[in-house]
C-alpha cells in the first residue's frame, strides 16, 4: 500500500514540476481530448464490415466496375471474414497509433519515449509483472469455461479452421493491443499528466472502459479496474509495453481456450 501512495505522490509532484516550467500544457490538454475523442469516433464507424463493402461499392462506382466484380469476389473468398478483420485492424493501427504518434513527434514535438514508447524500467518490475500474469491468466481461464466465451472469441469465426486462419487472426488481433496500449496508456496517460498528475488514469479510464461496451458486461465492467492497474503500472514503469505483454498473455487464453471448447 505505501508503494502505491508513493507512486500517486512521485506521479503527482512530478506533475507540478513540469507544470512550471511548461507554458503549452493547457493547448496539449486540448489537442489530446479532442484528437481522442475524434479518433475514437472514427474507429468506432469506420472498423465495419458493413462500411468495408460500403467503401469496395463506392469504389466500383468511382472505377466503373462492372458488375461488382469486387465486390463479389470479396465477399465470396475463402478468406472473406479475414479480409474484413483486416481492415478492422487497420484502422486501430492508424487511429490509436500512428495518428497520436504524428501529433506527439510533429505537433508537440516531443519524444516518443515520453509517451511510454520505450522498455523503460520495465525489467525492475518483472516479478510484479509476472504475478499478476499468471493471475489473470488463471481468472481467464476459469471465466472461459462459460459456454458465452466460447460463442463470443475469437472474433474471427473461421480461427479454428486451420493453422494459418489462427495465426493470420491472432497477428492482426495481438498487434492492435500496441495500438491500444499506446492510445490509453501512453498518448492520453502522458499527454494529460500536466496538469492532471495522477488523475489522468481516472479521465483515461472512461473512454477504456467504453470500447468494451460491446463485449460481454463482465468483461466490460473489468476493463474500468484494469485499465487503472495498467494505468499505475504504465507511470511506474515509464513503458506501455508491459501492458501489451498482459493483454496479450490475456487474449490469446480467451482465444485458444474458446476454440478447444469449440473443437470438443
């Protein structure tokens, strides 16, 4: 517990220490709110299926493809479901990653590794991080064993299929956690810690939480206190990536303990 309150203090002086000698923090608040929310508006509408073949009909129209050849061959591949994950990954990588990382390095002119881009001290918090691994795992798992899970993940429908349908999924679905990571725990965690200090992870919570509203409400309703435990271990370790290691860790148990049960 004293570990904590001195984590919340060092946040939170260091905090006020940058806030003294930094005249554009109140702009940065600004453009790290507004580009949030804009980004997430956008890949909320955007991440589809129905506006992929919204935009492969659009484009037939504007090339003057006859008979919507695309389209058709799109929708009818073997690898149809993939191509639309694809495209559901692509925009994550670009509005939780590239776009904030463009602001950060052009706008704000800042480092990246300021917004947690880097290992950090992640190696002194090891053992920290490997506990709560190996408990998360096992909660995971446990909760897995409800048949909603099964029905629920993976996302992609055909991942049991084949060796390559898994891989091809769990690349596009693990990468978009680095999105994820950097986007709450490092743009809007960082880019609000003056002259928030602390309470950045309370305004970074909300909208984390939200994303999860479509999933099952159990998970919805977790993601509010892991999204502040990611958030501690973010500022402690300067780093996202110990939180891309545990929802990795996290997503890949959901996803192959869903499809031994489906293959059973």
């Amino acid at each position: 517990m004293n570990k904590i309150k001195n984590l919340f203090y060092n946040i939170d002086k260091e905090a006020k220490e940058l806030e003294r000698i930094d005249n554009n923090y109140k702009l940065r608040v600004w453009i790290v709110l507004f580009s949030s929310a804009i980004s997430l508006w956008a890949v909320h509408y955007l991440k589809f299926t129905t506006t992929f073949y919204m935009v492969i009909k659009s484009l037939e129209d504007i090339f003057d493809i006859q008979n919507h050849s695309l389209f058709n061959y799109l929708t009818t591949h073997y690898y149809s479901e993939l191509f639309t994950y694809i495209w559901w990954g692509f925009w994550h990588y670009l509005f939780f990653l590239i776009v904030p990382m463009l602001i950060i390095k052009y706008l704000f002119k800042q480092k990246l590794s300021y917004y947690g881009w880097q290992i950090g001290n992640l190696y002194s918090h090891k053992a920290l991080y490997l506990s709560i691994m190996i408990f998360l795992i096992a909660i995971v798992y446990i909760v897995s064993l409800n048949g909603d899970f099964s029905n629920f993940y993976p996302f992609y429908n055909q991942a049991h299929r084949s060796i390559f349908d898994f891989i091809a999924w769990e690349i596009i679905y693990l990468a978009q956690f680095v999105a994820i990571e950097f986007f709450f725990r490092g743009f809007i965690l960082n880019g609000l810690k003056v002259p928030f200090g602390s309470l950045s992870i309370v305004v970074m919570i909300v909208p984390y939480m939200m994303i999860h509203l479509p999933k099952l409400p159990l998970e919805a309703f977790g993601a509010l206190f892991f999204g502040i435990l990611l958030g501690l271990l973010s500022f402690a370790s300067r780093s996202i990536f110990g939180g891309v290691l545990l929802h990795i860790c996290i997503a890949l148990t959901l996803d192959i303990s869903a499809i031994i049960q489906k293959l059973n």
